[in-house]
C-alpha cells in the first residue's frame, strides 16, 4: 500500500507542477512521455470489460450477437453485462428504451405464473460466450405493478424523457410475492446454469432510484431492496448482491441517498426480514459526463464524470463495513442518454467517431489514479453502449457497432485487451492533472497527451492519446515515447493506431457518401475499416533496457505500443 502511494503521490507531484502548461496562454510544449516498467502501481484490473444497455432483447437478435461475440473475444477474463427490463411484461419485441420479458403474470385467481424462456435467450447469450450477467433485479411486472397502467411505451428520440416512465417503475401491490418472484428466478438460474456459475454473478437491484426509474419514496426503495435481497439468499445464500446505482453521484441528494442505503445496509431493520441490516456484497453507482454543443461545435465534459467517480469511492471508503466492498460503477458515460441521437441531439454528435475513442482512453485511466488516489476496491466500470439493431446507419446512439459494424471507441476495448500484468509509472509532460480535470475538465490550449501502461513477464503495452474536449480541428503531433527497464535486448514492436484514417469505419462511410443502404460489398469494406489496424511491426534492438517510439498523433488519436520480448 505504501509503495503503491508513493507512485501515486509523485505521479500527482510531477503532473501538478505543469499545471501552467495548460492555461489558454500557454505556448504548445513537444509531447514527451516516459515508463518505467520497474515501478509497479498495482496489478491492470480489468474494469473496462463490463457493459450495458437499455435493450435486453437485443442480446439474441443478429447484431447483437456478432457484438457480444466480438466484446467476449477482447476480453482474457469475462465479461460482465447489464441490461435493464429482465423483469418487464411484454412480447419480447425490442424498442428504443424498451425491453420484455413476460417473466412474471398472474392467472385468473391471482397466482403467480412464471415463464423463462426470453430471460433464458439472454443468459444463453451470455454464457455461451464466456460472459457473465450483472443481472440487473427489475423493472415491475405489469401483475404485480401498484399502479400498473399505462404500461408500455412507445418513446422516440426527441419525445421527453419522461415518457418512458410508465408501469414499470412503481412499487409492487405485494411485496412477498416480489420477493418470491427474485428467488425462483435464482433458483431457476441454478438449476439451469450450475451453482458455481452463478456464484460468479452479481445481482443488483434496480436502477436509478433518485431519478425517474423509481416512483415510489427512498425507503419504498430500501423495502423493495430487502425484499429482493432476501430472495435471492434465499435461494442462493453464496450469491452476491449489490446496489443502489444511484444516479449523479456527486450532487447533494445522491450522496444523501447513497448513505442512507449504507446505514440502512449495515444497521438498519430489514423490511423483510425484521433483523439489523441487509445483504451488501457489492457497492454500485453511476458517473457521467455532460458534453454542449457550443456555436456549432461539440464540447465534453469529463469533470462530472470524474466527480460523480471520486465521491461513490469517497462514500464507500468512509464506512468500516464497506470500505473494502467490490464497487461497480453501473453506467460509466460522457453523457447520459444513449438512445439519444445526434439528429434530436447534437451535442451527442461525438459518438461516431474518434472523439468518443479518444475520451474512452483518457477517462479510464483517470479511474484508476482515482481508484489508487482512494485505496479503494474497484471492480469494473459499465460502458453503457452496446449497439441498436435495425437503426439508421451512424444515427449517434451511444454504441459500440452500427448494423454489425465497429466504431472507433469499440477499438479502445481492443487495446484495453492487450493490456495485462501490472501497471506501471508513466510520466507525461502534456498530461493534463488529476485536480485540474477534476475542476474543469480539458480545456486549455493544449490537449491531454498522456499514457497508461502495462508490464507482464514477456510484454509491455503503452497506451498514448491526444485528447480535447473541444471538437476543433488541430495539427498532428509528435509523441516521444521511452520506455525503460525492458528485460530482454531484443523485442518485436508493434503499433496499433485509432485517428481519422485508421481503426475507422465512419470516416470510410462518409467517403462512400454516407450511404444509408450500403452493398454488400460496402459493408464488407466497413467491416474491415472497422477493425483495430496494426500500422507497424518490426524486430528491434533493445539498447541498455530501453526504447524509445517516436508517435505522431492527430487531435482525439488513441495509439498502442505493444513490445513483446
């Protein structure tokens, strides 16, 4: 833990000592960057290899499937996935916003009648491909609904959010048979997966109960939790559950709700139960940025996002009983909508290309100085972006494909994949501060060139991005990267490249004239532009443990430096 500080503090020192570098007056300082795989921070958790979205039936539709396929293959450990509706009445047929399942009715004497065969699709899905459900417990069947009418919506990008609140989000007229209904879908999922398997799980419950998801009171929501909870020790007393993925984490009434739910967890009186305290295996919220569209042009904003990051760790960490709790950041986002696209929103304009990529990289390495910063548990953070399946081609949803082509932004995961064993000091000389993003985001007259990077055994990997929140056009720029203390005189060097010509499919689409029925052949010359492109490969010398890669880097460019030895 020492050490680990250490690393941290003197990374902070030497960012916080460039501060003036990144006022507006500052004159633009050659990008220089150095690793030294000697000092280790801290082993390279996974924490991007979990996901999620709106839509559960997507998951076994065809795009859906290719995508899960293709993020399941990134990944050497599992991947976890999100997704809300398990629990909704319906058909079963996808919609913006909307999920079914038919999980739960209730025959004409008011008994409960349960079927799981969609919820069953999904899972299926899931495993088949090595991934592991963050089974999200809700929303409310339409039987069991307190105020079950209007239920189903019919929401489109551009009608108020709100719309999509119906049904679905009011307490249950009976909370046993809630809690019934949470502990035979465990048990089935048991019987049907194995116990072992779904020891591997987290449930959680809900989503967003501060915001528009959830109309009941706070501690409607704590009763609903317990109930929940109980169902599924019940059925499973090894399994893990968590909440309460509270909604802008940050703000004054978040923090509120979120301690509330800890003292309820640790020492308030079970609703269900009637004993101290509820089950808490895990501590879940939510973070997001909030991007403009200033005089035409887009502009992130990260600082919420990293805030919202900064107070969940903070809240966790100031209890004994969850300090060392597993935290899961259940949506992870520059924004918040992500059926929202940019023809009814065009501050979202940044999802189809290299923008999105490039703030992909530069905030999840700032959740790990975060996660160093707090000495806290941190598990994974949910991407909320999957793909919309049968949608207009590059509309701007938050998503990782389109009609089964990558974007950009899938390609940083592919990165993130290659990205094993410790990680290790950087230093950056164009690194924009923890604090400073913290206050105010990437603003200043130069962009954020800095680095995150990794050492295993036979292999180092450096990832280097040239990051603004602006959506300006900007010269190229040379990246200097040294690496030292490589053990072995000889290596092979490779170079994988995300910018404007390469790793990217919407750039591809729009030289064919943006065509919204592209040709097959189109569609296979997207595909291939839509793939992680390696740009170098070479045998090289390794000179007294070092080496040194000279990048050059358009404005929002991801780049990886893999040496294998």
């Amino acid at each position: 833990m020492l050490k680990h500080l250490k690393y941290y503090l003197l990374s902070c020192s030497l960012l916080c000592s460039l501060t003036p570098l990144f006022s507006q007056e500052a004159k633009k300082a050659t990008a220089s960057i150095k690793v030294d795989l000697k000092q280790e921070i801290a082993p390279m958790e996974p924490v991007w290899s979990w996901f999620g979205y709106d839509e559960p039936n997507y998951t076994y539709m065809k795009d859906g499937k290719k995508l899960l396929s293709e993020i399941a293959a990134l990944s050497s450990v599992p991947v976890y996935v999100r997704t809300h509706s398990l629990l909704v009445s319906g058909d079963g047929i996808a919609a913006l916003k909307w999920g079914s399942t038919n999980a739960y009715t209730e025959d004409a004497e008011g008994k409960p009648v349960y079927d799981w065969k969609i919820i069953d699709s999904i899972f299926d899905t899931y495993i088949e491909r090595g991934m592991k459900p963050l089974a999200q417990i809700g929303f409310m069947p339409e039987a069991l609904s307190s105020h079950p009418q209007p239920y189903r919506h019919h929401w489109k990008p551009g009608d108020p959010y709100t719309d999509i609140i119906t049904g679905w989000a009011y307490p249950p007229k009976d909370y046993d048979k809630w809690r019934n209904l949470v502990y035979e879908w465990v048990k089935h999922s048991v019987a049907r997966y194995g116990q072992k398997e779904v020891e591997s799980w987290y449930w959680e419950v809900w989503n967003e109960p501060n915001g528009h998801y959830w109309k009941g009171t706070p501690d409607e929501f704590l009763k609903l939790y317990d109930y929940a909870a109980d169902g599924v020790k019940r059925a499973l007393p090894t399994a893990k559950i968590g909440g309460l993925n509270i909604a802008g984490t940050s703000s004054k009434g978040a923090q509120e709700w979120m301690n509330k739910f800890i003292r309820h967890c640790i020492s308030g009186t079970n609703y269900a139960t009637g004993k101290i305290g509820s089950p808490l295996d895990a501590i879940l919220f939510h973070a997001k940025g909030w991007p403009k569209l200033i005089d035409g042009t887009v502009r992130m904003n990260m600082s919420p996002q990293m805030r919202d990051i900064q107070t969940g760790f903070k809240i966790t960490r100031s209890y004994p009983e969850t300090k060392d709790l597993p935290i899961i950041i259940g949506e992870s986002d520059p924004e918040g909508c992500a059926a929202c696209g940019m023809a009814t929103n065009p501050e979202n304009a940044y999802r189809n290309g290299t923008m999105y990529s490039s703030y992909t990289a530069a905030t999840f390495a700032r959740k790990y100085l975060l996660a160093d910063q707090t000495h806290v548990n941190f598990l994974g953070a949910v991407s909320w972006s999957f793909e919309f399946e049968d949608q207009p081609w590059f509309y701007g949803f938050r998503d990782l494909a389109t009609n089964g082509v990558d974007k950009p932004v899938l390609n940083v995961f592919r990165m993130f994949g290659m990205m094993t064993g410790k990680r290790v000091f950087t230093e950056s000389n164009r690194m924009y501060p923890l604090e400073h993003v913290l206050d105010s985001s990437i603003r200043g007259a130069q962009s954020d060139i800095g680095a995150l990077a990794t050492n295993d055994p036979k292999h180092a990997a450096v990832m280097v991005w040239n990051y603004h929140d602006e959506d300006k056009p900007a010269a190229a720029e040379t990246v200097n990267v040294t690496i030292e203390h490589i053990s072995a005189k000889k290596a092979t060097l490779n170079i994988y490249l995300i910018d404007k010509d390469n790793s990217n499919s919407y750039e591809v689409w729009k030289k064919m004239g943006s065509p919204q029925k592209p040709s097959p052949q189109q569609i296979a010359t997207l595909e291939k532009a839509g793939k992680l492109k390696l740009i170098l490969t070479k045998k090289t010398s390794i000179q007294s443990g070092k080496l040194t890669v000279p990048l050059t880097l358009m404005r929002q460019a991801v780049a990886l430096i893999k040496v294998d030895w």
